[in-house]
C-alpha cells in the first residue's frame, strides 16, 4: 500500500528519466540563449532544431510551420487568433468564408472558450455552434455535412480526453471536401501524440497543437503545427524568437525535455506498442468488472485509445469511487484535471447522451505509455480491494457504543439524520436532503434495511416525501400516536416553534433532539445533542462553554512532537468506513480508528462525558478532520486537535 499506483495520466505524467537528464543538461553545460550568435548561443540553438527535427518526424509535418510554445492551450489560442484575423481579411475584401465558428460538443473547455474570448476582441461577430457527438461519443457527420459549408472555422479533437473516444478524422476531412467547406480546421492532438500514428502533412488539418506534460515531459512546454499556407497570426511579438512566431526566450530546459521524449518516440525503443497497451487496458477491464458487477463503461472501447477507461458504477458518485481508489493508494479522476476539482455531472458524457446518473457518476482512469506490467498487476489488486470496500455497509453499528446508530446526511448545504437498527435492519430518516434521496434509498437497499418513516420537522418536506416515494410511499408520523418504539428506545414528537420537534432516547434522558433550524429551549432535552439542519452549528443543551479554535490544527511535523508529548493520545480517521476499508490511515506509524464524520454526532456524548483521552482527528485532505474538531470544540470539549492537510500531506 505504500506504493501509488498513478492511473491518471490523461492529466498529467511523470517526467522521462532521459527528459530529466536533457532538461538538466540545457540548464547546464547547454545553457546559452539560442539567439546568441556565439558558440553558446549555436549550441543551444542546435539543441533547439534538434528537438524541431524530430518532432517534424513524430508527427508526419516535413513542412508547414512547427513552433514551440508554453503548451496547448496558447496553441489553441494561437490558432483561433490567426483563423479569426483571416476571416476578418477575408470579410474586408468582400471574399465567402463562412458564419460559423463549429466546435465538437466533447471538445476540452480550452476550444469553446477561446472561440467566444477572440470572436469578442476582434469583433468578428461569428456564431459559436456545438456540433453534436452520437452516444459512442463521435462527431455527428450529417450535422457536419449540413453545417460545413457555412463553417469559418472547425474544431476537433483527435482523442478526447475524459472518455479516450478517437475521432474519425479521415471521415470528418472527407466532408470538409466533398462540401468545399470554406472552414479552416484545428485539430487537439493532445491525446494522440505517443498513442496515435500522426501523418498531418497528408491530411487538410490547417492546426494542430500538442502538449508535453501528456507523455513524459515537463508542464510549461507544447508546440502547434500550422500545415504550410495556412493563415498564421503571432500571438506575441517581441523579440522575434522562433524566426518571429513566438516572440519570448525559448524554455530551452522544456525543449530539451521535450525533444528526449520526442527522439524516444521516434527510436521506438522506449514505449510499449499499441498491441501491448490494449492488452493492460484489458487487464483493468477484467478487473473493474470482477470488483464492480454492475460497472458500465461510457465509451466503446473498439473506438478509444488504449490508455483510457471511463466507467460508472451504479449506486456510487464519483466523489464516492474517487475517495476509495484514494484511499487504496489509486489516482484517478473523475474527469478533465482542468474541470474536476469538484465532482460534478460531465459534459462530455451529457453530449453523448448518458443518463445523468452516470454522467454525474463517472471516472476516468488512464494510464500512459511507459506501463509496465508490475504496475498494471498491483492495479488490478488494488481495484479488487477497492471493490470489497465499496460494498462495505455505511451503516455499521458503533465498535463504542453499540445499539441504535445515527448518520449524518448532507447535500447542498442541507443536512438531514438517519437513526438505525443495525441488528434489526431498520431505519428512519428525518429531514433527509432530496438531493441525495436517490443515494440514501440504494444505500439502504445495499445493507438490506427497511425504512420505517420518512419525517421531516416542517422546514423543508421534499428529501423525506422523495425518500418515501424511493421505498414505495414509506409513511411519515403514525396517527394518533405520540412516539415510536425504535431500538429500544423512543422517538417522540413534540411541537415546538411552529413545527415538529423529534427526540430519540428515554423518556427521562433523550440523547438526540432534531429540531431542523429551530432554536430549542435547554429544558425540551436537558443534556442532548440537538441535531440541526445547519451541520456546522451542533449545540449541547446544557454543555459546556465553546472552546476557540487557536492552536487547534496542527501540521505533520508539529503532530508527529505532539503523539510524542501524549501518548495515550486517540488518533481518530473520520473518512468514510469504505475508504478506511481500501486503505487504512497512519500517522508517522500509529495507526489511526476509523470514526467516520457522518457518525461523530451519535459518538459526541461519548467524547464529551466519557473518553477524555486527547484527540487528534485525521483525513484525507484535512477538511474533514477539520469539521470534526471543530464540532466537539464547539461542544465545549477540550483537548481535540486535527492534522492539517490530512494524511495525503503527511511525512
């Protein structure tokens, strides 16, 4: 487990041991200013046309313009500038050249933006269309021949980069012919360079850019190819480096990288050949279905590039399958590295028609080139445990306490609570949030329990009726009856501030009051935790005073001295059980108990009267060890810390 296994490579990759060694080389003994005319300045320009050589030969460009730039998105925009400025020309010489600026609907959000960015600046007044995808993710070509003629300016991409679909790029030049389309044409080829034979002096393609972070060199460098006779427009000038097409001192260090990488690709001594990577990809395949049953892969893979999965698995979001393949010491994504920094329903997915619970469900996984078959072997183990986490029940009784359970509930700033009978496999949800009614329902149907009531304490009714509907119109309060027998104990409804107020306990001693936001007066529950919608605001009737927060995080290196000064400290891992399943934390080697966040509101009493040892709560990124300090300070308990950062940053 100590090994990460990188599966997102789509994203970004690690460096080239010879890119290394070259960029080393050119910051070294190769350090000069290629426009120096001294013997420096030669070397360090023919280390640049080395590099410009080969890539001439990896892509199949003996002509045309190849130019290095800082990577593909200003080759994007470099491109989109010099199409526009042509058409304006064009426009003022009074010559046909199209009213569509025609973009693939799957395209990376680099097009579509830097379409609309310069068709502003320049005033071109061109409209920006989405030329649709069919469900297998490729370019619909009868839209294409319908709109072609009409056409400024097409974009496309050779591989996309959330599902690997490869676009028929013979099919969509044949159309650009066939209807004499006016349309200049830009091709991403991001995804393609290393993966994909590249012949571009052969075909139409007017521009064509590249990034070199995809395959092994370093981020900050790329290069566009603009087919020779195609229009072209600097998107700097200044010093006239790159004989005057990209203004700016070349990032020799990055050129040299890039061209190791580039002359390994050319050798072909290097990367394993397409036969070889479709046989790992089968590998993951076999894999995934063997740990999810029920998986659905979102691409066809007859039509994707060897290196490129996109899958869903019924029941589990995205953020659900990201922090358990985490946990397991897995890197994945849940989409394009540009966009995915929170989980959210993919447009790529929607484009192809997907239904939105497995657009807003998917994951990619992506491997590059250099793979090698030990890799590929502890992947495959690492998905099996990760299956086996997954299907861990959530709702687990308490290893401290035992007897009814309660679960916290959130979505969209709504916080709802389930109380549950692990033995007797029954729950009751009240003020459950209606944006997670449809993971909540599959989440019970999982465990195997039965939902006895769906309330709600009169804020908001749409989380608890849609939960009902989702196990057949489950019932809300039984009439005439002021409480509910529930795991022994009782579940009593009361009014209070113009609603429902629910308390679960004794009749002497509740321990939970769910008032939704409502203020509750300390005599309706002396001494229980009131459960409130607004999860950050838990208040203990008749609890001690809120603590502060000063000093209350503390980063890895000022954790490891603070286990040394408490030894009896707990270490407490509030993740989800199913990613302390996939991957258990440590803290500079003590090991951590799994307490999940979603449960620290059923165990606060216990912390507070009960366990007084010093706390230290843990993550995977700090943010929820950080709620959960901040609760039981908040209740008035002392010696509670959390680690800042969390697990992923600790050393």
């Amino acid at each position: 487990m100590n090994i990460e296994i990188y599966l997102d490579a789509n994203a970004t990759s690690p460096v080239l041991p010879a890119a290394i060694e070259a960029a080393t080389a050119a910051m070294g003994e190769c350090f000069g200013n290629p426009s120096s005319s001294h013997a420096s300045g030669l070397r360090a320009r023919a280390l640049r046309e080395a590099a410009r050589a080969a890539a001439r030969r990896v892509i199949g460009a003996p002509a045309g313009r190849v130019m290095f730039n800082s990577g593909a998105t200003e080759g994007i925009q470099t491109a989109v500038l010099s199409a526009l400025c042509a058409v304006r020309e064009r426009r003022a010489r009074g010559e046909a050249c199209g009213d569509l600026l025609l973009y693939g609907a799957t395209e990376h959000k680099a097009v579509p933006e830097s379409l609309a960015h310069w068709n502003r600046l320049l005033g071109t007044g061109l409209e920006l269309r989405a030329l649709p995808v069919d469900a297998d993710g490729r370019h619909r070509l009868d839209v294409l021949r319908e709109l072609a003629p009409r056409a400024a300016l097409v974009c496309t991409m050779a591989a996309n980069n959330e599902t690997g679909v490869v676009s028929d790029l013979a099919a969509i030049e044949s159309v650009l012919i066939e209807t004499a389309s006016p349309a200049l044409w830009m091709v991403d080829c991001v995804q393609a360079l290393g993966k994909l034979a590249l012949a571009l002096a052969g075909t139409r393609i007017d521009y064509a850019p590249f990034s070199g972070h995809k395959l092994y060199a370093p981020k900050g460098i790329g290069m566009l190819y603009v087919r020779e006779g195609a229009p072209y427009t600097p998107l700097m000038c200044g010093g006239g480096q790159e004989e005057g097409q990209r203004s700016g001192t070349e990032n020799m260090a990055g050129i040299a990288a890039f061209g190791a990488v580039l002359a390994a690709l050319e050798r072909g001594d290097t990367f394993r050949s397409h036969e070889e990577l479709l046989a790992c990809r089968a590998r993951l395949v076999q894999a995934l279905r063997a740990a999810f049953p029920d998986i659905a892969f979102n691409a066809p893979l007859d039509h994707a590039l060897p290196t490129t999965l996109n899958f869903s698995v019924p029941g589990a979001s995205s953020s659900d399958l990201l922090e358990i393949f985490d946990a397991a010491g897995v890197r994945v994504s849940a989409g394009s590295a540009c966009s995915a920094a929170k989980a959210a329903p993919s447009y790529v997915l929607d484009a192809m028609g997907l239904p939105v619970e497995r657009s807003a469900s998917a994951v990619r996984m992506s491997f590059g080139p250099l793979v090698d078959e030990a890799t590929i072997d502890r992947a495959c183990a690492r998905i099996a445990r990760c299956g086996r986490a997954l299907a861990m029940s959530v709702l687990a009784p308490s290893p401290l306490l035992g007897g009814v359970g309660l679960a916290q509930l959130d979505a969209e700033g709504k916080t709802g609570w389930l109380l549950f009978d692990a033995a007797a496999r029954s729950c009751i949800a009240i003020d459950p949030p209606a944006a997670q009614a449809a993971r909540t329902a599959h989440m019970l149907r999982a465990g195997g329990y039965r939902l006895l009531a769906a309330l709600h304490t009169g804020m908001d009714d749409a989380g608890a009726a849609a939960l009902g509907r989702a196990f057949g119109g489950a019932a809300g309060w039984p009439a005439a009856s002021a409480s509910i027998e529930f795991g022994g104990a009782l579940l009593t409804r009361v009014e209070h501030g113009g609603g429902d107020v629910y308390l679960f306990g004794t009749r002497d001693a509740p321990r939970f009051v769910f008032a939704g936001g409502r203020e509750v007066w300390p005599e309706l529950a002396q001494g229980a935790l009131c459960c409130r919608a607004d999860s950050e605001r838990p208040v203990a009737l008749a609890a001690s005073a809120p603590l502060g927060e000063e000093g209350m995080e503390l980063d890895s290196a000022a954790a490891m001295d603070w286990l040394e000064q408490h030894p009896d400290a707990l270490v407490v891992d509030v993740r989800d059980l199913r990613e302390h399943g996939a991957g258990e934390a440590r803290l500079h080697g003590r090991p951590a108990q799994n307490l999940p966040l979603a449960r620290l509101a059923e165990h606060a009493s216990h912390f507070l009267a009960g366990d007084t040892r010093p706390l230290l709560f843990v993550c995977r990124s700090g943010a929820r060890s950080l709620r959960a300090a901040r609760l039981l300070r908040r209740l008035g308990r002392s010696h509670t810390w959390c680690l800042a950062g969390g697990v992923a940053l600790a050393h």
